[in-house]
C-alpha cells in the first residue's frame, strides 16, 4: 500500500476553510454563469463516481483543477507532483482511474513514456494540459489509442472550468458509454439463442445521429446506429454484440431488423414533412451475398420509399476483403438508385484505389483527422487535401466526430459538405428524432455563426465568423460550388 504524502494525496471533501478554496469557487461561479450552474446540478450524479488523478507540478494549479472538480461532483480526485508518485498510485489502486489530468511539461519522466505505463494501469481517458506541439498531441492519442486507453482532448487553461466540464461529459458519453457490469469481452456470454431471442422480441432497435449541412444547418441524413434494448442491462452498444452476431451468421437478420424499423420511421418522418435521408451500415459479409442488393431495394420499395433516400455505408478497411463480390454488391445497388458512402476514410492502406474502382458517392472523414487538425498542421493539411479530393471527385463529404467549435469551424472552413458529431447530434432514439428534425433551432444554436474563412500557409488563420443562408452563393461565386 503506497503512502500518500504532499505530492500525491486523495481529495474526497474539502471541509477546511481555505483561501484558496474560496477563490476558485468564486472564480467557477462567476466565470460560468447561471446556465452553467444549473448545468452543473443536472450532471452531478454522473460525475460524482468518476476516479481523477491530477498530474501537474505547480500546487497552485493542482488547487484549482481539484477545486473546480469538487464543484463539479467529482469526490475522489487524487494530486501527483511527479510522473513516477502518479505512476506508483496507478499501479498500486485495484479500481484503475477513469481520467489522468496531465501536464505535458513534466521533466522526470518523457510525456509520452508516462502516457505509455499509465495506459497500461487501466486508466480510461486522458486529458492533457500545456501540449507544445501538435504533433505531441497527435502522438499521445496514437500511443494511448494502442494501448486500450484514449486522449479526451487539450484543457488549455486550468481556469477553464467549461472546457473541462465539456471533457468530463465527453467521456460519460463515449467512453464510459457501455454498462459498468458489463466487461468489453463480455460479448462472448451471450449465445446463439439469446440473439435470436432478442431478435424475435424486437430488442434490436435503432438510433438515429443527425448528418448536418454545414452550408445551411439543416439536417439532411441521419445514420442508422444499432442497439440492444436488452430488457435488464438496458441500452448495450454494438461493440457488445456485433461482432458476434457476425461470427454467428445472425448479421443479416440485425440488418434487416434494423432497417424496416428505420424505413418506419422515414415514413413518419415524411408525413410530419421531413423528408430526410438514411445512412445504413452493411457489414461486408452481408454485402458478399449476390441477394443483398435486391432484398434491401424490395423492403424499401415496398414501403414506398425511394433508393435515393437511402446511403449503404462500408468501412475503407471492409472494402479491401472479398472485392470483387463487394464491387458487384455496391455497383448493383448503386444502379438501383442507392448512395454508397465509404466510412472512416484515411484509416485503410489502398484509399486513393478504392476511390477508383468503388461506385461511392459520399466520403466520410474518420474522426482522427477531425480531432487533430486544429492542433496539428500535418492532419490539417491531410484534412484540407482529403476535401479538395472528393471535390474533384464530385463526392459528397462528411466530417466525422465533430465535438468542439474549433472542429466545427475548421471543417467548414476547408469545404467540407456536410458533419456529424456530438456537436452537431446526439445518436437519439426515434421519438426523440422527431422532436429533433421539428425543433429548427437545435442545430442552428450549434451552428451559431461560426463559418469561417481559411488560408493554408503552414497554419490556419481566421477572419470574423460570417454566417449567411447565401453561403452557398458565395461559394459559387468563388468557384468552390461542388454540384450535387
């Protein structure tokens, strides 16, 4: 058992009266308003079983980092002066930490070599403070990403209680998403006849997360997302189930389920006036059936809805096994009248051949270079390259993982058509779509008026944010219209 001592101690209460103490709070209130407060209120069961561990060695800072979490509801936070005390209570807690606040300037031990042994300590996520380079950044998530563990996001500023708070949230909703008793190998408990239980009880249901036009704020597709609506463990991921529907032959039937599902609620999309798209995920086993095409194309017709309304996505990794069944499947479809969208683009190793041999009409841009753009000149210039691409390829473009206004704002900077993220939409279920696609402010209050203007000379600079309905028009006239 490590003895905690100055430099690594546990904060679950603040019952002494402290100067300090009274200045962050006062700080916290005053910087974040009453929005924020109440803010504040609703998240503070959520937050209030998260395990911090703050890594910085200025006290003033750790103070207030501490401070602002225990505003929060975070009641066990944890201070280390040094990368090898933070090491030592990483590796002697049973429970692992949820999220390592560090600083990227600490001189015992390399950044990056402390990201490494404390990945490996089961902490979830990382948020990191004092980042240099972007390239620093960029190399914290890959290691961390390699080692099961993940990096947040940059906190710019200990007094920047909202962008934390934004982080913590963050990582309830992505990270911590999937059920506490519920392990990630988990997956395997499950046999055969539980699905198809499952399946026979309709438990398979789906979620729907908005695609926005950047140019208008207006929602045009929503993305087809599968879940579990398991009757005791409540809402469970694919990540828990997916992967052995495959191995069980049982995609297909997910597949099927899930679309005429979606197809129900595109009617009633329509009837309420909203005639949106559906992004649909097709595993490749399912595409290497010849039947495919003409099974999905009779369940949406019989509906009476058209192909067009309707994007078959496939993952730039899925594509390179069996290409020659799947190039027959999507080529087949795509005459149907079907948009083919390749997902998660940049991730594979024969991108530019698939972009030539595949019918796609839609890009996706994985979220890695999303996420690292705004810091990392590298990413931004592969980020900007990837769009003027899919231009010249009249390929419509989606930004994937859009999580903060710099994203935002980059992205509709460089011309990219179209985004997705948690920004923009949440993943909702059908009732909560309707109300979402009704309520014509709920993107527009994200959009704000942050499209911006970009130049590329080895780093982005901005002029003030203009947004107008005639933006299209405006990029007509520059000559960066991409046709439809």
């Amino acid at each position: 058992m490590v003895s905690l001592s100055h430099k690594h101690r546990i904060v679950r209460r603040f019952s002494k009266p402290r100067m300090l103490r009274e200045q962050v709070l006062l700080f916290v209130r005053s910087s974040t308003g009453d929005m924020m407060k109440l803010m504040l209120q609703h998240s503070i069961s959520a937050l209030s079983d998260l395990r911090v561990l703050i890594l910085d060695d200025i006290p003033l800072r750790q103070e207030m980092l501490a401070e602002a979490l225990n505003v929060m509801g975070v009641a066990f936070v944890t201070q280390a002066a040094d990368c090898s005390s933070a090491l030592n209570v990483l590796s002697s807690t049973g429970h692992g930490f949820d999220i390592v606040l560090c600083n990227m300037k600490m001189k015992d031990i390399h950044e990056l070599e402390f990201i490494y042994h404390a990945a490996r300590c089961n902490v979830s996520g990382f948020i990191l403070m004092s980042v240099a380079k972007g390239e620093l950044l960029t190399s914290a998530r890959t290691i961390a990403h390699g080692c099961g563990s993940c990096v947040l996001g940059e906190l710019p500023s200990a007094t920047e209680p909202d962008k934390l708070k934004q982080l913590l949230l963050c990582y309830l909703e992505t990270v911590a998403a999937a059920p506490k008793n519920v392990d990630r190998q988990s997956s395997q408990q499950w046999t055969r006849s539980d699905l198809i239980s499952a399946l026979n009880c309709n438990q398979f249901v789906p979620f729907f997360q908005p695609k926005v036009d950047l140019n208008t704020g207006v929602p045009t597709c929503v993305e087809i997302l599968a879940r579990w609506n398991h009757p005791d463990l409540g809402i469970l991921l694919p990540s828990q189930f997916v992967e052995l529907m495959e191995q069980e032959g049982l995609i297909d039937q997910l597949t099927g389920c899930l679309l005429l599902q979606s197809l129900a609620c595109a009617r009633e999309c329509a009837a309420s006036g909203r005639n949106i798209g559906f992004a649909l995920n097709v595993s490749p086993l399912t595409l290497q059936d010849a039947r495919t095409p003409t099974r999905i194309y009779s369940l949406v017709t019989a509906c009476g809805l058209s192909p067009a309304q309707i994007t078959i996505e496939v993952t730039e990794t899925a594509s390179s096994k069996c290409f020659i069944r799947l190039l027959e499947s999507l080529t087949r479809l795509r005459m149907m009248g079907f948009k083919i969208s390749v997902d998660d683009f940049g991730m594979g190793y024969s991108s530019l051949q698939l972009l030539s041999q595949m019918p796609f009409t839609e890009l996706k841009i994985d979220r890695s270079f999303v996420a690292d753009a705004s810091s990392n000149t590298k990413s931004a210039a592969i980020l900007e390259s990837i769009i003027q691409l899919a231009g010249k390829l009249r390929l419509h473009t989606v930004a994937e993982g859009i999580e903060t206004r710099d994203e935002l704002n980059l992205v509709q900077s460089l011309g990219c058509a179209a985004g997705q993220g948690f920004l923009l939409g949440r993943p909702m279920a059908q009732a909560d779509l309707i109300g979402y696609l009704q309520d014509k402010t709920s993107v527009a209050a994200a959009l704000g008026s942050v499209t911006r203007r970009a130049t590329y000379n080895g780093e982005y600079s901005y002029r003030a944010p203009i947004f107008r309905p005639e933006s299209r028009l405006c990029a007509r006239r520059r000559g960066q219209h991409r046709p439809a």
